[in-house]
C-alpha cells in the first residue's frame, strides 16, 4: 500500500514566519514530488514539483527532498494570511502519473 | 476561459438513483482523470483515461463508471448512489507525459450529497 503522511495541523504561524510543512512516503521508488494548495472550498492547484534531492526555490517558496530519508517539506518564507489553507503532498506513481495525495496540513498564518 | 470544467457544481439526489457529473477541458490534453476528496479532506485517484483508454482504475466499486468520448471530456456515472458517496469529485487533466513532469489541473468539484 503506496502511502504518504502529513501532519494534519493546524499549523499556525505569525504573519512574516517562516512555515515549515513536512511530509513522508513509504515507496522507496518514488521519483516526482509535489505540493499542492487547496483553499477551503476551492480545487487543489500546484505550488511546487521537485523530482531531485535538495532545494528547490520559487518565490517564497521552497521545496526540500530528501530521498534516503523518504522526506518532502514546503518551506513558506514571509508567511501571509493569504497562505492560510490546506497543503497537499502528492507523491506520483508508476508510469501513468498516478498521485497518491497525504491528508494535508492545514496552516493558519495570523496577522 | 475556463480550463478545466465540471457539471454540475452541486448534486443532491436521493439513495439509490443514478446520476452522472461530466467534465471539459479546452488546454489540449492527453489524460484526465476523477479524483474523491472525502470529508475528512482525503483526495483519492479513482480512474484515468488516456486518449480516450483506460489507464488507471482504482478499488472502486463497480457502480462507477468514467467514459470519455473525446480526450477533451470524460463523464462519470454513478449508479444506485449510496451515502457514502457522498463527497467532492475532482475532474483533473495533464498532458500525460509519462516520462518527466506532468502537471494536473483540478477542475473546480462538484459537490455530491446524498440523501
């Protein structure tokens, strides 16, 4: 069974804070990674995809992959209440672009 | 212009009566696919077509069945609703590149509750 874990929040964080979003998979084979933000009520859209270990940086954001470990976390730098929604950690699959979604973590950015 | 589209944008029926949710996309891709976000928030694939063929076919229970008579639309339709089924059904499209970064736009849901 293909899994990814996320902490379900909510994380709650100062305006201008760094947010700092952490997820886990359990297929060692997993190549493509990505992140999604889903405001409430509203359909999920890509932040960030990342497919190689180390940074990668767009904005104010950040994606982190660490393959060995089987870890990818979201850093949002200057947060603003603007960010507060649910993030989803998407691992792909196989040949077909199959995404297995985590739960999402639920940030809340306060002013 | 509207990428991904779905209709209806809500849908409340009774059990057991059969209704179908039907989705576009005018961005010129190769894939689309169904996905359930359930109340707990949980987004699960349940079927993919590519140009029009089968790809993806999740542990879904036989009442649901996708079909897509262009690359540019696929249909879901569900049978004998139970409640269960009630959640959010996500249509997504990408280009279907199987090799390197291939992006899904969401449509917008369509809100199922059954009664």
């Amino acid at each position: 069974q293909k899994e990814v874990e996320q902490n379900s929040g909510p994380l709650s964080v100062p305006e201008g804070a760094i947010a700092s979003l952490n997820c886990t998979y359990s297929d060692r084979g997993s190549q493509s990674f990505f992140w999604y933000r889903q405001y409430s009520g509203k359909s999920p859209e890509l932040i960030m995809s990342i497919y190689s270990n180390g940074d990668k940086e767009d904005g104010r954001f950040t994606a982190q992959l660490n393959k060995a470990s089987q870890y990818v976390s979201l850093l949002i730098r200057d947060s603003q209440p603007s960010d507060s929604a649910t993030y989803l950690c998407a691992v792909r699959y196989g040949g077909y672009n199959k995404l297995i979604f985590g739960a999402g973590t639920r940030l809340a950015v306060h002013p | 212009d509207t990428a991904v589209s779905q209709t209806p944008k809500y849908l409340v029926t009774q059990m057991g009566n059969d209704k179908s949710i039907k989705c576009e996309q005018n961005l010129g891709h190769d894939t689309m696919y169904w996905y359930k976000q359930d109340s707990k928030k949980f987004l699960k694939i349940m079927f993919s077509y590519n140009n029009k063929e089968l790809i993806i076919n999740e542990t879904v229970p036989n009442r649901f069945s996708p079909k897509s008579p262009d690359k540019a639309h696929l249909n879901l339709h569900i049978n004998s609703l139970e409640l269960g089924d009630s959640a959010v059904y996500f249509c997504a499209s990408s280009q279907g590149d199987r090799g390197g970064a291939d992006t899904q736009y969401f449509g917008p849901g369509t809100r199922l509750t059954v009664l």
